[in-house]
C-alpha cells in the first residue's frame, strides 16, 4: 500500500499538496508536524502536516519529502480548524495564515548550496562557458547559493548548467535547511566538586595567597553563591570588584572553578514586590456579577465601561478566577505601547504566569513563548499580546479579554489573512468553549448593535473609579481666534494660558495631533510648487530633526531643499503641522520645561515606548506630544489637561467610519485627564465648534453618536446592516489597471446589480509606482455570505484568467473597516 500526506505550505496557494511517505514514516507522521518537502524545481519549504492518507493525487505524481522536522506537532488540531476558518472567511490561502500564525523561525526555507567536489580535476574543453564560469567561481569561493548564480551567470535558468556539472562529477548540491532559533545559553561557574570538603578548601586558599586576585574571585564566589554549592552566571560574577573575566577563565583553566552552559528563558521579568491587590468598589463588584451572570448564558460579553472606570481590576478577578479552575487566559491589547504598562500591573499580581508576545520581540523570543504555550507550561497561564498572539497554540483556553475593542489596529490590512483580531476571538472562543470579554469606553458601533440585539451581553459600568468627575471639556474655536490674533504658532490663547497653569501646578500636559512630522506640504510662495514623492501620489512630509523631506508610503527621501525646484524661488513655506511641529513650538514656548514626542519616529526601537512611558510616568517629562499612541487606554496619575490640536482633521477624512473613530480617539485622549481626586479639563481646538460629533464628545454622549450613526448606516447600507468586501486592483500599468477594473466591476454587477460601488481611485491611488483602484461589494443582511464568496472567487479566476490582465494584482478585503 501507499501512503501519503497532505501538506500545507507556506504559499498563496488554494490547495494542500500531497506527498508520498513510506509506511513508517506515516504511521509516525501527525496533523500539525512540520516536514521539509521539495517544491517547484530548486526549491524545499516547510509544510505543516494536515494528513494522513492512502489516495494518491489524480493530477501529478505525489513527490517524496525530503525530512520530518518534528517529534510531536507543533500545530494542534484546533489551530488547524482555526486556520481553515480564517482561510475561508477572509478568502485568502491556508498558506498565508501558516505565514502569519507561526514565527518564521519554525519556517525553515532551503538556500541550495553548490560545492565544487574535493579534488577534482577537470579538462576545461569539456565545459561550456557558462559551466566554465561557473567551475572558476566555485574554486575562489567555496559554495555558492542558487540565487547567486543566478547573477554571476546573468540568466534564469541555471538549473541546466548545475545539473550538467552534477553528472560530470564536478560540483555537488545540498540542499542546507537553517534551522532560525537558538536557545538563549547563559555561561555558570561554581566552584569543582573536590573542594567541597573542609581540608582541601583551606589547601586551595593557602595554594592562592599568591595570586590575590584569583583568591577573592572565590571570596566573591562564596558570597553570592553560598559555601560554593551553588552555581553563579559569570555575567553577574564579572560586575564585582576584581572579577574580571580573565581571572575566572584563569581559574577554569586550573580545574578550580567549573564553567556550565545553562539554557535558560528569555523572559525574566524584573518582578517588583507583589503589591495589595486594589479591592473592588460597588459599582465595579456589581459590573463582575453581571458579566458572571451574562456568562451563564452568553460566550460574548461587552464591559462598556467609562474611562478610568476601573475595567482592569474586574479583568484581574475574572483572570484570576480562570486560572484558578487550570484554564488560560489570553489578553488581547491593540498596541504595543499598552503592554508596558499593563505587563508591570499583571505582573505584580500573577508573577511569572504572565508571557508577553509582539512583533518588537526578536524571532527567538517569539519561538519561546510559541513553545511554552504549546507544551502548556506553568509559566503559559495568561498571554498577554497584540493580534498576533491570538494564533499561540493555547490547549485549554478559558477566557479571552479584548481590550479597547473598538481600535482599528486590530484590524490587519497587509499581507493576507486581512482578519479582524476582535472578531476572530469571538470564533477561537466558540470553538475552544472559552469565555470571551469586549471592554472599551467607546465600543465599535458593530459590537454596540450586536450587544443592543442580545447577540452579545451587556454591562454598563458609568462610574469612574473613586467617583473621580469626568474631565470638563471645553471647544475653542480656532477660526475665532485666528480672525482676533489670538494664536501663537498653533496654540490658542485659551490653551496657552492653561498650559501653564498647569506646569506651574506641577502638573502634567498631553498634546495629542493625529500626524507625525514637522509638516506635512512644503509650498513654493511663488510658483506654489510642492515636492511630490516621485514613486507615491503624496506630497512629502517635512522633518526637521534630520532636514529632510520623506514619504510616509514607501520611504522616499531627499534632502530638504533651499530653494524651489520648479522656479528656483527661495521663497518656500511649510504648510500644515505635526508632532515634531508642536514639539519645536513648545520648545520655543517652554524653555524650561522637559518635553517629550512619542510617534511612530521616536519609538523605533524595541523599548523605545516603555522609555519615554516611564519617564513621563516618574515625571521627568511635563508635555507629551504624541499621535493616536498617546489615546490608548495609558493611565497617567498627574495629567490635568489633555489638548486636541485639531479635531478637524479626523472629522474630515474620507471614510464611512471617520465620525465614529473620531468620537472614539478624542473622547480616549480625554480619558487620559484627570484621572485622581482633581478634576482634568480637556481643550479640543477647532475650527468647526458646531459640528455634531465635536459637541458628542464634549457631553460625552456616546448613546447619542451611535443612534445618529447608526441610522446613517441604515440608509446609506453600511455595517452592521450589510456586509462589505473591497476588492483592491494594483499594477503598474495605468491603463491595464483601469480596463481591468472595469471588467471585474461589470462582471460583478451583472450579478450584485447595485450593490457594487465603483471602481474608483482611493484618496492615494500610488504608492511604490503602483495604481490602486478599489470596487466596494455591499451584502445585505439577506443574502448567502458563503454563496457570496464562492461567486466572487468564481469571478476572480475567470479575470486572472485574461491575459490583458495579467500583470494586474487583485487583494481581497473581507470587512475592510
């Protein structure tokens, strides 16, 4: 009998292959092991195993695998139903979600190697020029890999040229696996086992009265490790006075102090004093039994609780209570910036239960974390992460919190699967049997309407914690005070004034401007030229702490310039503001003052959020200047006074969801004042005092916003009324991008009648030399979702199908919002 597997790969391809395997091979093989298996003519990938089976594949001959990577899966089965969901509903390959559900290093990719054979010789008339070439590199180097060759010979096809000198004996190829992660080694030392005994320790010591040095490293080595029983990481035994690491390396040498290779975790949290737990007051008491009511009968809870409510401490009881019946928790958080601060509070209550996982973590910290949760370690109980984390391999998984639900950064728009964190976690709930909790301040009109329909459960919790007002919030109109000259750079009179009212109280500022940079449009005064990006249709955006003009799509930069480039006029302004903008100003206005920016510039770097977090947490800063980072639920105990710069340009932003995110992000930012015994104020500078959603915010009425909003999406057929798919054309050809859009949009109405919008042009229609056209499926209440997709997928071969077309890609959002 034959046997086979099929094996899902880490490509944009519909199918799983098959491959053939020998009997004990697959009475060995499991779903979700990794196995090495070729593809293509050169190639070896990674694939995950998805089964096991006896039917041969009709259309080609099953290859065999080259080598199993694994001794038990490293994919359970629930992940692989998971993946096959995400796959289907997002409309996207199996392949992909395997991309993003796994760290790369798992995914191991093979580089061909080619070597020339040990002394070999070789008569250069029986070479081609190509072979000789070839011949003569491999003698200066000694291996080469196949896309190397591929530029030494100028040509595609080298796969002949290799394969001919394989048969001449003259080179071999292997192909050589990496495997990505190491283990993180950390080096030990203690003193060897003979002197352990009293006599031959004094002997030892008597031996090193002349070698003083030497003599104290052990002196040292007793005091940190106790009468030398236990071993001492030599890192922290070189930080003492004298121990230097020749003097141990010495000591190693002479057989006195033995030298382990210990591995050990990546992740050792500085763990402070475990601190009181906060008890809960009334209101926060009556929230909890409410959502432990709601569970009884409900999977899916919505916490719509104000800001500074109090929402984590109900999270803390509902973890700890999860944990308590062996369960695990997953913390789901929109950005890194919150772990931070959120990581130290769960910290100090659950100690070393708590694993983190990000994308600023390296790929070996990644791998950690990945392992502990699958082999359901001790330390595995609460993972706390970005979307990513919701693909962990979790055994038995009892609640999952979503936190700040409504942010829109749990929404993945490049590359696929374009899932929606929020939403997904309600599915993996489903079908793990686990518990799972919404909370925000300003819950996403979606999951409002789905908890108003007792789809989801519902609390309310409108007290701030410690009965702590609400900060009062106040418009200032900049139009007003423009026209009186009453605004110095970008600030009005009115938030001058109580700026520093503020800092003299020693209290602390958060100035919140939804855009990063010094400015965003450099104009020629004369001609009115601006500097375009010449691979995007943007202008580019001015930095000044570096002098240049960049492009926030792909990169692009050039130093900034002294004069026009179209007219050569000298006379150039900058138009616009951002972060780095304010900044300069305050700087100007505040000189005495310390004044930090936190923006997608200045936190790079793996621990840049955390360190401008705590310095503003220790008040060594007094304004924070920042984008929407600064909105996420951050609790700062010494904020009085939040500034909005300008509201307008959230209101003014052309999408079906800019009033609803414009509510949220101004009404979070307003969270973040006043938060102790001292009321906050909150100054939103615009230039449209009377617009609706700006007066929503300042009567904090979100019952207001969502029945207006939500009446407008009833008549323009938005969600939660209908569903919606964007189909986004790009090429680089202009006019190939166009017709073909216009194709795939006539096809597609020819079936949804008026339920296609489009195609059109989005706001930035290049980016990267690219042409973006977008066409927008609307899918009523009614209608088959699943009958839906297959149509469109049907649609979409046909078009790939065209050979006019061919150079056009076509990327399908499944709820793009």
């Amino acid at each position: 009998m034959s046997f086979f597997i099929n094996v899902i790969l880490p490509l944009p391809l519909e199918k799983h292959f098959t491959y053939s395997v020998s009997l004990d091979e697959a009475q060995f093989l499991k779903p979700g092991m990794r196995v090495a298996v070729p593809f293509g003519k050169s190639k070896i990938y990674t694939g995950i195993v998805s089964e096991v089976h006896q039917i041969p594949p009709s259309v080609y001959e099953a290859k065999p695998i080259e080598q199993i990577l694994d001794k038990a899966p490293v994919v359970t089965e629930t992940q692989l139903k998971f993946w096959s969901w995400i796959a289907s509903y997002y409309m996207c390959a199996e392949g992909e979600v395997l991309r993003a559900a796994i760290p790369s290093a798992f995914l191991l990719e093979s580089e061909t190697i080619v070597q020339l054979l040990n002394g070999v010789q070789v008569n250069d008339e029986e070479l081609t020029d190509d072979e000789f070439l070839l011949y003569e590199a491999l003698q200066a180097q000694s291996s080469l890999k196949i896309n190397e060759i591929i530029q030494l010979l100028d040509k595609k096809t080298v796969l002949p040229v290799i394969n001919s000198l394989v048969e001449k004996n003259i080179v071999v190829v292997n192909q050589e696996i990496f495997e990505q992660y190491k283990p993180k080694i950390e080096r030990y030392v203690r003193l060897h086992e003979r002197f352990s005994e009293e006599g031959p320790m004094h002997e030892l010591l008597d031996q090193l009265n002349r070698a003083p040095k030497q003599r104290e490293v052990i002196f040292t080595l007793f005091g940190m490790a106790g009468k030398g029983k236990a071993s001492v990481k030599i890192s922290e035994l070189t930080k003492k006075r004298g121990a230097s690491p020749g003097v141990i390396k010495s000591l190693i040498d002479k057989n006195i102090l033995e030298e382990l290779k210990i591995e050990t975790s990546r992740f050792n949290p500085d763990l402070e004093e475990i601190s009181g737990r906060v008890h809960l007051n009334e209101h926060q008491q009556q929230a909890l039994q409410e959502i432990e009511t709601s569970f009884e009968t409900q999977d899916v809870c919505l916490l719509h609780g104000i800001t500074s409510s109090g929402k984590t401490e109900i999270y803390v009881e509902l973890i700890e209570k999860a944990i308590s019946q062996g369960k695990q928790v997953l913390y789901l958080l929109p950005e890194i910036a919150l772990t931070a601060q959120l990581i130290a509070r769960l910290q100090n209550y659950f100690g070393e239960q708590v694993l983190i996982y990000h994308s600023k973590y390296s790929v070996n910290e990644r791998v950690e974390v990945y392992q502990n949760v699958l082999r359901n370690k001790e330390n595995a109980r609460i993972v706390i992460g970005v979307r990513s984390s919701i693909f962990l391999p979790f055994h038995d998984l009892g609640l999952i919190i979503v936190d700040e639900e409504h942010e829109s950064t749990f929404k993945q728009y490049d590359p696929a699967p374009r899932y929606h964190a929020r939403d997904v976690a309600v599915v993996l709930g489903k079908m793990q049997e686990a518990k799972v909790l919404l909370g925000s301040a300003t819950p996403s009109l979606e999951s409002y309407f789905n908890a108003d329909h007792s789809k989801y459960g519902l609390v309310n919790l409108d007290r701030r914690y410690g009965d702590v007002l609400l900060p009062e919030i106040e418009i200032v109109d900049i139009k007003e005070k423009h026209r009186k000259k009453r605004m110095t750079g970008h600030f009005s009179d009115r938030l001058l004034e109580e700026i520093k009212e503020t800092l003299s109280n020693n209290e602390q500022v958060i100035l919140f401007q939804n855009r990063r940079g010094f400015s965003p449009i450099l104009e020629c005064n004369t001609c009115g030229h601006s500097p375009q990006c010449p691979n995007c249709d943007v202008s580019l955006t001015f930095h000044s702490h570096n002098n240049q003009l960049r492009c926030h799509y792909c990169g692009y930069h050039m130093a900034m310039q002294q004069k026009c480039m179209a007219c050569d006029s000298v006379e150039l302004s900058t138009k616009g503001f951002g972060t780095e903008k304010v900044e300069t100003e305050l700087k100007a206005l505040f000189p005495e003052h310390h004044i930090g920016r936190m923006d997608l510039d200045t936190t790079r770097g793996k621990h840049g959020y955390e360190k401008i977090i705590s310095a503003f947490e220790n008040e060594e800063i007094d304004i924070l200047v920042g984008t929407q980072m600064v909105t996420k639920g951050l609790d700062f105990r010494n904020v009085r006074l939040v500034g909005i710069m300008n509201a307008d340009n959230l209101l003014n932003f052309p999408d079906f969801r800019a009033h609803e995110r414009s509510f949220q992000l101004m009404l979070q930012v307003a969270g973040r004042a006043g938060r102790t015994e001292k009321r906050g104020l909150v100054l939103i500078q615009t230039y449209n005092p009377h617009h609706q959603i700006v007066q929503q915010v300042s009567t904090n009425s979100y019952h207001e916003m969502y029945r207006e909003q939500l009446e407008e999406r009833r008549n323009y057929k938005y969600p939660p009324f209908y569903r919606l798919i964007r189909i986004t054309l790009k090429g680089r050809d202009y006019s190939r991008v166009n017709e073909g859009a216009d194709w795939l949009a006539i096809s597609l109405k020819n079936t949804f009648r008026e339920n296609i919008l489009g195609p059109e042009f989005p706001p930035v229609a290049r980016i990267r030399n690219e042409y973006y056209k977008n066409i927008l499926i609307k899918i009523p209440q009614g209608q088959s979702l699943s009958k839906t997709k297959d149509l469109i997928g049907r649609i979409l071969q046909s078009f790939k199908a065209i050979g006019a077309y061919r150079g056009v890609k076509t990327v399908i959002n499944v709820d793009p919002y």
